[in-house]
C-alpha cells in the first residue's frame, strides 16, 4: 500500500483531458503535484484550479519527447520538490493513419512519448526510490495494448510495450519496496483523446468517465495493483477481460467482434478525417468546459 499525503508526485500529461481529473485526485489526498507536459499555459491554469482546492502544484513545462533532457528534468524537479515518491506516467499521443501512410516522424513521434520517455524517467527516478525503499510508478496504457486496434497500429505497439514492460518490471522489483501499476482505459467520455476527434464510439464498446480513470490510479496506488481494466462498469470491465483471454487463443475471433461492434470502422473514419491528433478548435471549448478551466 503507498500513502499518497505528502508525497511530492510527478504527473506527466497534467495539463489536460485524463491529467486533470487525475491531478484534482491527488489534491484530495494531499500530495505535492508536479505538473509536466509541453503547454505552461496549460498546465498553469491546472495549477490554479488545484491551488483554489488547497492543493500543491508545480508547473514544469517539458516535451517528453526530448527524452536525452529528460535527467535535466530529473534534476530540476528534485531541486524544486524534493526526492521524487511517485511518478505517474499519463502523457501520451495517438495519430490514426493506414499504417503505409505514417511517415517515420510520426512514428517516432508516438513511441517517443508514450514508452521511450516513459522507460527513460523511469530509469533515472528508481535509482532513488530503491536507495529510498519508498516509491510507486503508475504508467497510463490502454486497452488498445491488449489487442491491437486497426488505423491506430502504432499506439497500440506503444501501449501493448508499456503494459509488457511494466509487467517485465513489476517482477524485477518484487522484493523491494518500489510498485509499479498499469492503468489499461478503453473509451473515456467528457474530456481527452477519444473525443477529440468529435466522432462518436460503438456503444457496446462501453465508455467510462474520466472519474472513474482518476479513481483507479489512487486505488492502484493505495491497493498496489499490477494491471487495473477500466471500462464503464463491472460487467463491461469483466467482458472485456474475457475478450482478451479468448483473442490469447483465438485472435482472428475478436477481430470478428471488433470489426461487428464497430472499433475497426470508427478508427478507419477517424484516419480517413484527421491529417493529425491536434484537438479541434470547438473540442478546446467544449473540453476547458468539462474540466472546469473555462
Ligand atoms: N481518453 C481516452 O479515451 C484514453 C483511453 C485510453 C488511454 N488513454 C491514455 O490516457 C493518457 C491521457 O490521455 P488523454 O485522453 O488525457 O489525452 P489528451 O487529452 O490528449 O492529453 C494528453 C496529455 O499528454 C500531454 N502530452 C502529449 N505529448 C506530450 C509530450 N511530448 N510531452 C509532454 N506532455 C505531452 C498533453 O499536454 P501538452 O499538449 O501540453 O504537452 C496532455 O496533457 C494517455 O496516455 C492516453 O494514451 C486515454
């Protein structure tokens, strides 16, 4: 079990969609947010809303793409903050193409910020939290690394590397008193990458709040849980396990009920209207609203 009151916690992807919701838990439980992501607007006005709920707040703006800087930021944020207790690894970034029409940029792109930046902090932060014997590193994956999603190979290959590589992990420090936890989301409504492309998902795929995210992460924290599955409820969470233990043996089978429920023709349309991830002018709005930073 890690306590989270007083603990100093660096947050990557703090300064919208899941991020959010995750940095208002953490204030609730009284740690010492470190904010990291690129935009300082961003971030500053996350800042501000979480001072107002009497929590603590660093920003630190950073492009966790430069991942040779990342043991600058390592040093800047124990200077700033004090040895680091618990890393939270959400900023990530998912472009739906056909696979022949991504170019290396972009693939480079999405395995540099959602795994490569992940496992070099990680690197540079454990050394301590093992001296420390104290420390707790929570990566954000997705269900898309469960099974592979069509129009959107890469992200799934980022993810599915990050729930491995946690796994891998988990072992290799079993015994020490440092944790690592995986939190795998499907669909997420109100805020974030699934509706920022505007086109509405299958519903039999279920979509759960980003509350319900938010509240896995303190919940892995404080019960240390390996791998964590959040759909919308507990049945479509105990479906969707069934699915991936049934793709172990029959893959081709899930990509029937993929393809029947509709998570192929969605991806396929949003790589068809998206040149890029980059949110919508209207979805800002309609995000900043939802978050309560409007
Ligand atoms: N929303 C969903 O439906 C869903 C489902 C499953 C998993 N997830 C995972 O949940 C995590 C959060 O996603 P989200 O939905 O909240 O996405 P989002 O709304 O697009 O937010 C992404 C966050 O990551 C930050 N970020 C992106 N690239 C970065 C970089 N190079 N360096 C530093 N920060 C960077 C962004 O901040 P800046 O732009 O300011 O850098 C932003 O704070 C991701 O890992 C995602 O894969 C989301």
């Amino acid at each position: 079990m890690t306590i989270i009151k007083g603990k100093t916690v660096i947050l990557t992807g703090a300064s919208r969609g899941l991020g959010v919701y995750i940095a208002r838990n953490l204030a609730k439980e009284q740690a010492t947010i470190v904010g990291v992501s690129r935009s300082k607007l961003g971030l500053d006005r996350v800042g501000e809303q979480i001072k107002a709920l009497g929590g603590k707040w660093i920003s630190i703006p950073f492009d966790m793409k430069n991942v040779a800087e990342l043991s600058t930021l390592v040093t800047q944020i124990n200077e700033v903050a004090g040895p680091v207790d618990i890393l939270i690894n959400n900023a990530g970034i998912e472009i739906y193409r056909n696979f022949v029409d991504y170019s290396l940029e972009e693939m480079q792109s999405v395995v540099t910020t959602n795994l490569l930046s992940v496992m070099e902090i990680t690197r540079l932060l454990l050394p301590i939290m093992l001296k420390r014997c104290s420390g707790h590193i929570v990566n954000i994956a997705s269900v898309a690394g469960k099974k592979g999603v069509a129009y959107n190979s890469v992200y799934s290959a980022s993810k599915a590397g990050l729930i491995l590589w946690t796994d891998a992990i988990r072992q290799e420090l079993a015994g020490t008193d440092v944790n690592i936890s995986v939190i795998c989301p499907g669909y997420v409504s109100k805020v974030g990458m699934t509706i920022n492309t505007s086109i509405p998902v299958p519903q039999l795929a279920g979509i759960s709040t980003p509350t319900k995210v938010a509240n896995a992460v303190i919940k892995s924290l404080k019960q240390n849980q390996a791998e964590v599955i959040v759909n919308q409820n507990q049945v479509t969470e105990s479906l969707t396990k069934l699915i991936f233990v049934i793709g172990q043996i029959y893959p081709e089978f899930i990509d029937t009920i993929y393809r029947l429920i509709g998570v192929v023709k969605l991806n396929q349309r949003r790589a068809e209207n998206l040149n890029s991830i980059e949110i919508l002018p209207n979805q800002i709005k309609k995000q900043l609203n939802n978050t309560g930073l409007a």
